[in-house]
C-alpha cells in the first residue's frame, strides 16, 4: 500500500486570499479537528509583514499551538530569512519559502529577482544550519508557477530545471513543483517531475502544490502519483490561491483528494468521514464563503470502506 | 499526436435529467454550434417512450437535422428493439443501448434481469445486421453501473467481464464502460479497462463515459487515456446525471476535457473558444439551470495555443 503524504494548506493559502480574518480559536480548532481526523502534516500560516496579511498576523501563536498536538509536523511559510527566523522562534517543523519561476511574478509578489531569491534561499538555509539538531526544522522551497504564469504565460521547463538545481544548491533540503495559477496539465506534470527528478535526484522532489482552477488539479495529481510524488498540498473546501496571480484561485479540494487516494488503495491515514466533518468548523467560521468540493455534496460511495 | 474523440452527450444525458424541455431549435442550434466547434460525434436523444421523459419527445425531429450536419455521428440512446426501429427509421448513425451492470438498477430502470437485457441486445443487434450496408448504423453498448450501483453498492469485476463478453457475443459491436453513479477511481478504471480489454479484444471496448460526482472524472480520464482508451463521452456545462440512480448526478464538462486534453497534445479537432461560446446557447435556452466547469470561468492559460 503506497503510503501518501496530504499537506493541508488552507489556514495558509486558503485564508490569506480571503479578505476576512478567521479568529485565532477557530483556526485552532480547524487544525486540531483535522490531525484528529489524520492529517500528518498543516501549514498553520505565513511569516510575512502583519500590515500585508493581517489574516495571517496571528501564525506565530497558532504555530505554538499547533506544536502541541502529537504527530503532526506544523509548516509555515517563510518569505525570507526574517520570517524564517520568526518561524524557528516559535518552534516551525517545516519552513516552506516560495521560489517563482517567473521572475516577473517573482518581482511582483516579492520584489526580488531570481538572484536576490536566491540569495535569500541561501541564507535561510545558513540559519537553518546554525539550528541544534534537535530543533532544527526541515527547509523546502516551492518552485512556484513553475507550469507557467498568469503575467509572463509559459514558463520554460529548462529554466525551472537549473533553478531547482540552485535552489538545492544554495542548501533547501528538497524542492517542490507548485502549479501557483493552474496552468499544470497530467502530461506536463509528468514532464516536469521527471525532468527535475534526473537533475537533483528522486528524493529532492517529492511534493506538488497543485490548483484546481481549471478543474485538471486531480488529473494532475494522477500523473504525479504516477511519477512516485509522495506529498500533494490540498486545501479544506479547497479555500485558496495567489493573491498576486490574478484569477488563479482555488487549491484541490482534501476532501476529494482523500477520497481519490483512499479509492485507489493508496494509505493517507485519514479518517475520512472525520475529515469530512472538519468542513462545518470552517463553514461556521466563515459563513458565506463558498467551500469547494464534490465529494462533501455525494458523500461516500456505498459500501465504501476507505 | 494521439486523436481523441469526445462524444457529447449533454442533449441525452444532460436534458433527460432536467425537468424542463428544450425547444428543438436551441436544442438544434446547440449541436449545430458545436459541431462547427468540431465536435465530431453527438448524443441527440433518447428513443423511450416519450410520456416516459418529455425532454426527448422531439428526437426523431432532432436526429434529421443533425444527420444533415457534414461530418457528424449522430448518436441516439436506445433502450430496446422498438427504440432501435425507430432510430433507424430516422437515419442515425449509431446507436447506444445501456445495459447495467447491477441487476437491482436494471430492474428498477428498464424492469429487466441481465439474461432479458441480454435477448433485448441479441434483438438489436439482429435488426441492425438486417439493414442495408450504407444505412446500417453501429451498434454499441454502454455497461452502465460498470464501477459501482447506489442502490447495490460495489459491482463484481467478474461480472462486468462476463457480461461484456456476452454484449459481443449477442452481436453489438462494441461495448464500452459507463461509470453511471460516479463510483470510479482512476485505479479502477485502470484494473477494469485492462480486465475487459484482454476478455474483449482492444478494438471491441474504445468508449468512457464518467461522471463527476465526486470530482474524479478528468483523474479518471487521465487513468484511461493511458490504457488506449480513444472516445470519451462528456456533457456541455456538466448537464446530467442518471435520474433512476439517486444522488449520481453530472458527466465530466466538455469544455474542461476538451481543455484537458488539447494542454496535453492530443488532437480533439476541437476549437476551444468556438467551443466555450457554445455554453451561452445552452444557458440562454436554460436560465437558471446551473452549468459547471472551470475552464470557462478561468479562461484559457495565457499563452495556450490549442
């Protein structure tokens, strides 16, 4: 039984492309039900500026939080050294900081170029070193808009290549393949993961952070099992998007992928009809927020033993 | 490049299950409009008896203007000898009887057990074979409930292979795999397209018809584009369902398959954007009715040259 990793994203990417803050106790409760429910690893927040994401403002008492719930890893997004440092303060497994494959969406949604990322990536990874072994978290890089971007179009494949070598190279731990604006396809997936996968070897890669926005995010998700990916980011209700990359909303919805993976034997570990109980903690918290999913609405096949 | 076809199926399927008739000339102008689109194959109507589902009384109507249509199939579901006469009467081209897999949902849909369904299809394929060589229509069968009954849960692979064999063997030409009630996953359309191929032969099983209900159909497609699967059957906007199986509601959205498959190489001889503009028809015949997909919401990727 292939043993798959669900990456729950939404308190991070799904709340911050929602204009209304979600209160601490609820977003606390969201988390809790869902590692009761199976999930292994959430990415509480972003360490980013209060003043630019006031919905995220409160990550570092949720990661303190979160820490105390047994077995699961807590990741948080990190834009750069700062936030990163924030992040370990308050005791961060995993530290996700986005790499965009465009540097014209790069320049917009962080103001750096390909260079100044990567000088930034390096320097996270030095104080990531510096860490004690015991609290040392793990550093991923989210290769982001790596299937193309909603300001520049296609994204050449060659140039996501060399630039997760360099990501590697300036000391993150593994990459991701994000798919920021939902212009993945199976095909190209399977492209790519392969690609990069001969480059920087099959266990530098093993994550995908798929949208859902032009309804292929499952189908891309297919290819990727299939191309050995272990870990796929998925959000609750499939909340969630850039909010720098206009119209590219939505992330796979967990509660589908849950069930797609367990159909097909795969292991996520997740309690399904718990799981699917955690969507009225965030519809209370959010009322009038459209959640996403088709699964919710069908509910279990009958005779469905996950 | 690898030719798909996508057969739509959005004037059966879809309108069947809505309670409100459209009128024959948005119906003919629906299909006029995405054939032009090039879209090469068309499920019209149901040949039923029309006190039995109004929404297809006008399909005798409906196949004559569509057979006029150059290069067009022009399909119609039939559900027994009497509906193949006078489909054949009408001049289709192919005809698609459904013969479901669970014994309970065939009961309660056309009151027959598997061997009445059986002698119905020997009956058809009789009456096809007794046509002129130039008016004979091709005669396929749509195992529906392939992947699982809402009313009997779980359907036995077994059974699916035995009675595929038996469709051939009572003389249709092709069978093909219809996931009515949206219980597939892309193993098991895996696992059953290979099984029922090596029974059947390659060539006699080419057709998918899947449904969204949960969210997998493009996931499911994806499984069987890579088991040589060549026809799939999807509907305009997501219209449709099964209204004799509850709770299993909308065939995978043309527009997204259509998008799908054209961002992974394959020839569809589809125009998108011909295509996206073919929803307004639809939605302008059926104000209010809801129509799904992402791709038209999302547009196309910029950049995306089809």
């Amino acid at each position: 039984m292939t043993r798959i990793l669900i990456s729950e994203v939404g308190p991070r990417d799904g709340l911050q492309s929602i204009d209304r803050v979600m209160p601490l106790a609820a977003k606390q409760a969201w988390i809790a039900a869902e590692a009761a429910a199976g999930v292994r690893e959430i990415e509480v927040g972003s360490l980013v500026p209060a003043a630019l994401l006031p919905q995220m403002a409160d990550t570092e008492a949720l990661i303190a939080l979160a820490r105390t719930i047994p077995g699961l890893t807590v990741t948080v997004l990190v834009p750069n050294r700062r936030g990163a440092e924030r992040a370990i303060r308050a005791g961060t497994h995993k530290l996700s900081m986005p790499f965009s494959m465009s540097e014209t969406h790069s320049l917009k949604n962080v103001r750096k170029d390909h260079a100044a990322v990567l000088a930034e990536i390096a320097a996270v990874a030095a104080l990531v070193a510096d860490q004690p072994a015991e609290t040392r978290p793990y550093f991923e890089v989210g290769l982001a808009t790596a299937f193309g971007c909603t300001i520049e179009g296609p994204v050449s494949e060659d140039a996501v290549e060399r630039l997760a070598v360099a990501t590697l190279e300036a000391g993150a731990a593994e990459v991701g393949l994000s798919d920021t604006t939902g212009y993945a396809d199976p095909a190209a997936v399977r492209r790519l993961v392969r690609r990069v996968r001969r480059a920087v070897g099959d266990d530098r890669l093993n994550t995908l952070h798929l949208h859902n926005t032009r309804g292929l995010g499952l189908a891309n998700v297919v290819a990727g099992l299939e191309e050995g990916i272990t870990t796929f980011d998925a959000s609750l209700g499939g909340l969630g998007g850039c909010p720098w990359a206009p119209g590219a909303s939505g992330n796979i919805v967990t509660e589908d992928l849950a069930f797609m993976l367990a159909a097909m034997g795969c292991d996520t570990g997740i309690d399904l009809p718990a799981l699917l109980a955690v969507r009225s903690i965030v519809a209370d918290a959010l009322p009038g927020e459209p959640l996403y999913g088709f699964t919710p609405d069908a509910g279990l096949p009958l005779g469905f033993a996950a």
